[in-house]
C-alpha cells in the first residue's frame, strides 16, 4: 500500500513537470512570435519631400526591382498633400520616406508602421530623433530605418590613398556640425600614419582666412558635409585654394567634382534605391533587426581634367568601379 502511494505521489510529480514545462515552452514560443521583427508588407507608402524627377525616378527603380516578391499595393504622395495621409497611413504596412522635410513630417507622428527614411545625412536625422524621440537608438528601437546619404570618411581617406603619391599630411574640415566627430576624422587619418591637419569653420569668420593655413600645408584636402550653408560657402574657396596650392580635394558629390575637385564618394539614386530595396525586402524575414544603415553602396565620379593639372594618374581599376565600395 504504501509503494502504491509511493508511486502514484512520483506519478503525479511527473505529470505536473511536464505539464509546467509544456505551458513554458508555449509561452517561450508565443513570445518569440510576438516579438519577431518580420512583417506582411501588403501596402507600402512612398513619401517624397518634393516632387522631382529624381525621387520619382528612385521609387521607380525600387518598385521595377521587386519582381515577383511584391507588395500587393503601394502609393505615392508629396509632402506637402497631407490631405490624404491619414488615410494613406492607415492602410500602409510600410512607410518610405525621401529627404528630410518628408522625413519630418512622419518622425513627428511616431507611426507604430515601420518607417525607412532615406535621402536623408547622419546629422539630419540625428536631429529629427533628439526633436521627436529623444535620441537615434530610441528612435531605431520603435521601428526607423535610417539609410544615411553620408558615405563614411574611410572610403574618401582610401581613395585619397589611392589617387595621391607619396601621401603624408590630410587636410579635413569640418563644421558646426561635425564638431564632435572631429577626434574620429583625426584618429582615422592617423591610424594610416598619415598626419592630420584639421581646421573647424566658424560660420561668423571668413572662409578663405580660415582655410588657407590648412591647404598650404596639406598633401590633399577632404571636406566634410555639413549645414547647406556651411556646404555653399566653403564650396568655392576650397576649389579655389585646391587648384591655387595644387592640393587634390576628395568632395561628397558629383557636383563637387563637376565644380573643380579631382573626386568624390557619394551614394547615386541608383545606390539609394537599390539599399532601400533590399532593406524593404529583409523586412519581410524573421531576423530583421532595426538598425542604422551606412551607404552599402557608393559611385566614383572623377575630373580628368582637374587630374592632368595634378599631373596624377587615375587607376585603372577605379576609373571602371561599379559600385563595390573596396578601395
């Protein structure tokens, strides 16, 4: 009798485990589900800052790229028709926006939606975040994607590498709003036993003063983007300086190399529109995480013209870059 007892008591403890440990396991998984960053992108919510060829020609080349792994639906609206958003938002599994002032006007909702904002630089968004959501990473862990138009200082200090013999002193500059990543431009120039000279441009002095002692006696010159207006009046003095010392300058953009400057590392439309597609696609899978994206992509746009006068030899094999980034 008493083993009887005995064994129904070891019996009973036996189903209890298995019972808890079968209820465990059920939460662990409806957990897991609750929680996993994938999503049916049935309508997708294109928001455009201004309605320019270019932003079209973007949302064109993400949408042609899809093929048979599309969206049921997707639309397209310009900033400036809020009429229809609310609706629009309401329907969209996914919101899109290209350039900042698109970008605005959606952080300042906090859409529960996942949002990808791109057209957009580093300091742009980090500013959009400090105004709606405190800071980047809190922004980002509530659902935005960012892709930076910025392409990262190491690829223009790699093609500097690349393009100038005997490379020895880099110039940079930065404005008020690169301040705080000066210590990381310097760090990098000096990781490659290269010296940095920097110079930090008050917008209240003259340019050409401020730049000059740093282009004499620099091997090669990298501006840093910054406010429009610190970009738009930096510009031409230091094109000016660069052909008047013979000093190459490394730009951000095509037009910087139309302009006069020997190259550029920039993220092209087609460079957009490919990232944000695939972004737009790993949505779709169980191990999507938010995050900040980098260009994954980048084009070389270079002056022969502005080369000759240099007396500098453009490689081969980055005169036919197509898009890797490996300098």
């Amino acid at each position: 009798m008493l083993s009887l007892k005995v064994n129904s008591r070891a019996t009973l403890r036996a189903r209890n485990t298995l019972y808890f440990s079968a209820r465990w396991l059920l939460l662990v998984f409806l957990f897991a589900c609750a929680h996993a960053n994938s999503y049916k992108l049935n309508h997708i919510l294109f928001i455009l800052s201004k309605n320019s060829l270019e932003y079209q020609e973007i949302v064109n080349s993400i949408t042609t790229s899809w093929g048979d792994n599309k969206p049921i639906s997707y639309e397209i609206l310009i900033q400036n028709e809020q009429a229809g958003l609310d609706k629009s938002l309401e329907k969209s599994d996914l919101v899109v926006t290209l350039g900042t002032v698109a970008a605005d006007s959606i952080l300042a909702r906090k859409i529960s939606q996942p949002v990808i904002t791109t057209l957009i630089t580093q300091s742009a968004f980090n500013s959009l975040s400090k105004k709606y959501y405190g800071n980047s990473s809190e922004a980002v862990s509530l659902g935005v994607n960012p892709i930076f138009l910025d392409q990262p200082f190491e690829r223009r200090l790699k093609l500097a590498y690349r393009l100038v013999d005997q490379l020895d002193k880099v110039g940079f500059m930065v404005g008020p709003s690169g301040v705080a990543k000066q210590e990381f431009y310097a760090s990098s120039i000096s990781e490659k036993s290269l010296k940095p000279q920097m110079i930090v441009i008050d917008p209240d002095k003259n340019p050409i003063r401020q730049l000059d002692p740093v282009f004499k006696s620099s091997d090669v010159f990298i501006p840093i983007a910054d406010s429009h207006f610190i970009n738009v009046t930096t510009a031409k003095w230091i094109l000016q300086l660069g052909y008047r010392y013979r000093v190459p300058v490394i730009g951000y953009s095509a037009n910087y190399v139309d302009a006069g400057a020997l190259a550029s590392v920039y993220s092209s439309p087609e460079d957009v529109s490919k990232q944000t597609a695939e972004l737009i696609q790993s949505l779709r899978t169980i191990n999507h995480k938010h995050q900040i994206h980098i260009p994954k992509y980048c084009t070389i746009k270079f002056n022969k013209s502005v080369a000759w006068h240099l007396n500098l030899k453009i490689p081969d094999d980055l005169e036919k870059h197509n898009g890797r980034c490996d300098l």
